[in-house]
C-alpha cells in the first residue's frame, strides 16, 4: 500500500462579481469553508492556472462575464494506504465530491509518495 498526492480541478461558479480577485477570493473561501464544514479540512484549495493558448505561460483560471465568474480551483489531498493510482483517485473523489455536491471535478494528477526510510 502506497501514499498518494491527489490533484484535482473543480469548475466553480460565483455569481454578482465585478473583478477577478472578487472572484477568486470568494470560490477560494467558499469552497475551504463547504470543505471544513464536512470535516476536510486537510484538502489544499487554491485557484488553478491555465496555459495561455499563444504564449504558454499560465495564468489564474478565472472568466467574468455578464457579472459571473467561473473560476477553475485545484484541490489537492494526501490520501494513505492506497492499493494504487486508481484506488487513490477513487477515494479522493469519494471525500472530495461528497463535500462539494454538484461541483464538476476532474483528476489531474496522481503522485506516488515516496516513503521515508528513517
């Protein structure tokens, strides 16, 4: 059984918003607060990047139009003691999505922990 890292991206709506940090600041606090109210407060939530299609270089996922924003979040969860990369994803979603109901949710990637040999 091995530990896993667990990336995941949410597409998260946020309604009545002017600018982009509004947006960010508020999926951020909104989904961290839905998380811990289900007792996952070990799930790491930050706004994802984006590769811009010309250049590459990756930029906040956030859009704004008609004063709604969906902002892509990337979640990230240790997950222990899994048979492997499926199981772990498997799991994650299980704990992940049973906090956020009805939020879109993708894996990303999966990173094999590597043990401590103390």
């Amino acid at each position: 059984m091995s530990n896993y890292l667990v990336v995941m991206e949410a597409a998260w709506l946020v309604r009545d918003v002017d600018s982009i940090d509004d947006a960010i600041g508020v999926a951020v606090s909104t989904a961290g607060r839905r998380l811990n109210e289900k007792g996952k407060e070990y799930v790491e939530v930050d706004v994802g990047a984006t590769g811009c299609p010309a250049c590459g270089e990756p930029f906040e996922s956030a859009f704004i139009a008609a004063d709604t924003a969906l902002v892509g979040l990337a979640l990230e969860i240790d997950i222990f003691n899994a048979d492997s990369e499926e199981h772990a994803e498997r799991i994650a979603k299980s704990e992940i999505g049973g906090a956020l109901r009805d939020v879109p949710l993708d894996v990303v990637d999966v990173f094999e922990e590597q043990e401590d040999e103390d």
